[in-house]
C-alpha cells in the first residue's frame, strides 16, 4: 500500500528544512574552522592572494593582447583600404568611358581591384551628397550589409565628405551582421574618390574581426583555465607545504595540553636538526623542568599535608588530658585568689581556641588530600539559618550588633550537607560581627528552580578591592594590629570556600570602604546540576546607604521575614 501525496510532502518537509537549516548554518561552521585551523586560515589566504594575483595579471594580459590583435589587425586593415582605393582611383583615372556600358565595365573592374586589394567583399561607392548626375546615380552601389541608412554612420560620412581633396582615411569600429542573425565586431574605412566626367564619390570597405575574436577568446579562456589550474596548484602546494609545518606545530599543542591535564611525561618527538628540532628539544627540557620541579611540589605538599594531619592528630591526646586539667581548675577558680582564678580562665579560653584550630587545621588536612567528602539531604536552608544566628546570637548581643534574616520566599530546600553549610553561615555571622562596628547585621535567603543562596550583610568598615581579593587566604588578615573579639582562627573563611567549591557552588564577597561587606553564598539545588545564576544580589541595594535600624529593615512585599530575638531588641 502506497502513501499518498500528501503523506509523502509531509515526510519530506522535515528533510528539506534540515537541509535548508544546515545551510544556513555553513557560515558559522566555516568561521569556526576558520578561528580554530591554522592550516585553514594559511591556505585560504595562499589561495585567495593566489587568486587575486592571477585575475589582476590574467585581466592585464587580456586587455593587452585584445588591444594587439586590434590594433594590429586595424593597421592591416588600413593598408589594405589604402591600397583598395588607390587602385580603385587608379582605374578611374584612366578610364574614358562615355556610354553606360564602358561605365559599368568600369564599375565592375574597380570592383575586382577593390577586392582583390583588400580582400573584402564588404564594398561601398556613394556619391558625395551633391552629385546627382545620371553617372553618379550608375556608378554607386553597395553590398546589402554596407546598404545605405545601415552600418555607415552619418559621422563617418561626415569625416570622408569634410574634404573631398583630402586622400586621408577615416575608421569605424561597427558591430556587421552575420548569416546567423547576430553581429560580429567590424572596421568600416571611408576613403574619397574622384571620377573624372562623375564627381566626388565615397568609398567604404568593411572588415569582418570575428576571427581576431574568436582568438582573443581563445586566448582568454587558455589565460583563465591556466590561471584556475595555477590557483589550484598553488593552494595543493600551500596545503603540503603548511601540513609539513603545522603538523609539529600541532604535535606540540597536544603535548601542552596533555601536560596541562597533568600527563607529565609526554613529550615531543625529536626529528632532524632544524628549527622545529630545536623548538622540540627546547620544549622537552622544559617539560622535564616541569615535572621534575611539579614532582618535588607534591612530594613536599604530601609532607606538609602529612605533617599537619599527624600534628594534629598528635596533638588531640595531650590536649585532651590539657582540657580535663583545665576544666577541673575552671570549675573551681572561685576558691582560688583572683591572680590564680584569672588564670584558670585564661587556660580555659586559650585551650578551646586551641581545639577549634586544630579541628580547623585537620579540615584543611582534608581539603589538601581530597579526602573531604558530602553527606548530603534535602535541607531548609531558612531553618539551616536560623540555627546558626541561634548559636552566634550572644557573641552579636555582646557586639551590639543586632541580627535580622530576610527570607521571600521559593524553594527552599536544597541537596547539602547541613554540617558544612552550618559552618560557613556560623564564620560569615562570625567575620560580620568581628567587623560590623555594632551595626545591624542582615541575613538573606532566597532561591529559584536551579539555586539557593544565602546571604550575610554588614555595614561595618568594609574592605579595598585589593584586601577582598585576599579575603579567603588562610590566616590572612586585612589589619594584622586588630586583636579578634571572637577568637576565630583566621581559617573561617578559607574552610568556607573549599565547601562551596566542595558543593559545587561560589561563595563570593563584595565590599567598600566605609560601606561594608556582603558575603553571597549561591549552591545548586540539585548536586548533579548547575547552580546558575544567583537568585540573590552580590551588591546589595544599600551599598552606600546608611546602616538601617533593625526596625525599618523590611522584607519585599508578599515575602515572608523571620526575626531572631536579637533583632527584636534593637
């Protein structure tokens, strides 16, 4: 059973629109190879220059040539009407016909020695306007391509009749018809007569060039097809001659891209002793720089990560007898004197600093091996939130810093690891109320269909451009004379970082002198897809507008704003 018309015209309509979209797309195709390929680029160059060259000189010789055979063929042609009218003039000069035989005898002989001397048949005898005699009227004739009101201008007839006295010749160049009912390119020549007992008379002869075109054309078209054949010669030389040269070159971009995946021992093969040898061996020994100094790296990275991870490990057992030590004579630092009870605090405080660093410091351990690891859940990033300004609540009271989370809604929920993203919300808190000078501190959440973000404003001294690219450098500190308030490590921020990378997300600050800071973190919803654009704002609306009260800072409308009970105190 056959399909019918309409069903056929259906299953073709998408092939013919695929192929019509595949067209269109050749452009783009070819700049791409255009932008990629060296060789590309190097032989359509070659080929067009190639090209333009041949066009430029075939053009020149063309006209040089079509210009030759012309005007070559127009002195012979000149000559021979010259010779054609002298003998002509010749004959009638010593005629003595009377009757109207002898003239036409006459006529018919001064016709052969016209032919005879320019070998045309293309003949012409008008009498001059004027002389209208009963001679003049026998002697004139002309073949049916030279008939009067014909090819014969009124100009050139002008030119011969100026002067009838003057033995000067006078050319046309006139398009003659042929036996196919086209035209070919053609010379007529005039010359002035003067038969005795007739009068002034005029003598056109007309030359047929189609054979002097036929060879320009021939020669034009051997000038083109030896030129396309050059130009293709040229562009298969170009094309060996540049795979010959970009070929190592090509060798060598592979080589650096396999050594910057870390394949460290390829290398470029070594071949003669030109200067692609020498650029081969110059490469290789910088390549075996490379690894060797690359290898050293991470045999003393594997030290120092070993060393860190063992210290501290080491260290855990002491500490901990240090820390029941300690809490025993906290504990009963109201017995002591006051010298002694100070200490048993001082002991105290420095040991749990010292249990976050090395907490801290084992982390990084971690990040540095790339053993660090995620157990993630759907988790409220709001509720997530909450919890943190919970915990950092009485270090912000004890700051002056009030607290405000922002939430307007969307979804919430997000695949992460709750510890993780905890911890970067409680060192964001923690750095904003370091350096909020005993501002308001606010806490944004938001998200869409991709991501979630959090972030934490302050409106405290703020940071250069130059310090808050450093901001995340373990230990660094943007004013080193600055005592912390709050004990941090000076590692918060830079284990931060590694779990948002870890996440698959950014976290990312922005910040002014005198304005303050905003730390955005943005994390996809989903592990195994992008997290996009950033539902929230790296610089925040406010950016140099004054600190608000904890009062007037609202949510958008429609949104929904949870206020810690630190907030409210404000």
């Amino acid at each position: 059973m056959t399909d019918s018309p309409g069903i056929r015209k259906s299953r073709l309509g998408p092939t013919v629109l695929a192929g019509w979209q595949n067209w269109r797309a050749w452009p783009r195709e070819l700049a791409r190879v255009w932008r990629r390929s060296l060789q590309f680029r190097t032989i359509v160059i070659t080929v067009a220059l190639s090209a333009i060259a041949v066009v430029a000189t075939g053009t020149y010789m063309s006209i040089s040539i079509g210009n030759d055979l012309f005007q070559s063929r127009l002195n012979q042609v000149l000559v021979e009407s010259k010779n054609a009218a002298t003998a002509a003039q010749t004959i009638f000069d010593s005629s003595d016909a009377s009757g109207e035989a002898s003239t036409i005898s006459l006529l018919s002989s001064a016709k052969s020695a016209i032919i005879a001397s320019s070998s045309s048949r293309l003949i012409a005898l008008y009498a001059t306007p004027g002389e209208t005699t009963n001679s003049t009227t026998v002697l004139s004739f002309a073949s049916p391509e030279l008939a009067p009101d014909g090819v014969i201008s009124d100009e050139l007839r002008a030119e011969v009749t100026d002067d009838p006295d003057d033995v000067q010749q006078y050319w046309q160049s006139v398009p003659l018809p042929n036996t196919g009912g086209g035209t070919d390119p053609g010379i007529i020549v005039g010359s002035p007569l003067t038969i005795p007992g007739a009068g002034n008379f005029e003598l056109y002869i007309g030359y047929n060039l189609a054979e002097a075109e036929q060879t320009l054309v021939f020669v034009q078209q051997t000038l083109w097809l030896g030129g396309l054949a050059l130009v293709v010669l040229i562009g298969l030389v170009a094309g060996l001659i540049v795979r010959i040269v970009v070929r190592p070159i090509r060798v060598a971009a592979d080589t650096s891209e396999k050594l910057a995946a870390g394949q460290l021992e390829v290398r470029i093969p070594e071949r003669g002793e030109d200067v692609i040898s020498t650029l081969a061996r110059s490469f290789n020994g910088m390549a075996d720089s490379m690894q060797s100094q690359i290898t050293q790296l991470a045999e003393l990275s594997q030290v120092q990560q070993r060393f860190v991870s063992d210290v501290s490990h080491e260290l855990r057992t002491p500490l901990t007898t240090i820390r029941l030590a300690g809490d025993v004579l906290y504990d009963q630092r109201e017995s002591f004197p006051p010298a002694t009870g100070r200490t048993a605090e001082l002991l105290h405080t420095q040991t749990e600093r010292f249990e976050v660093l090395l907490s801290d410091l084992l982390e990084i351990s971690r990040f540095d091996a790339g053993s660090a690891h995620l157990d993630t859940e759907p988790t409220n990033l709001v509720r997530l939130a909450e919890d943190a300004i919970d915990q950092m609540e009485s270090l912000a009271e004890k700051a002056g810093s009030p607290l405000r989370l922002v939430a307007p809604g969307g979804y919430f929920e997000a695949e992460v690891d709750g510890r993780r993203i905890r911890r970067i919300v409680r060192n964001l808190l923690g750095n904003a109320i370091e350096h909020g000078e005993g501002k308001p501190i606010v806490v944004s959440v938001d998200s869409d269909e991709h991501a979630v973000a959090l972030s934490v404003r302050d409106y405290g001294s703020g940071m250069s451009e130059a310090e808050a690219e450093r901001v995340f450098d373990r230990f660094w500190r943007a004013d080193p004379s600055r005592k912390r308030t709050i004990g941090g490590t000076g590692l918060g921020l830079a284990i931060s970082l590694e779990d948002a990378t870890l996440h698959g997300g950014a976290l990312e600050v922005w910040s002014r002198p005198g304005a303050g800071s905003c730390f955005r973190l943005t994390l996809p919803r989903v592990q195994s897809q992008p997290a996009g654009e950033s539902p929230l704002p790296l610089e925040p609306q406010d950016a140099y507008g004054e600190a608000p009260a904890v009062a007037e800072l609202r949510p958008p409308t429609g949104s929904t704003s949870l206020t810690t009970p630190g907030a409210s105190h404000a």
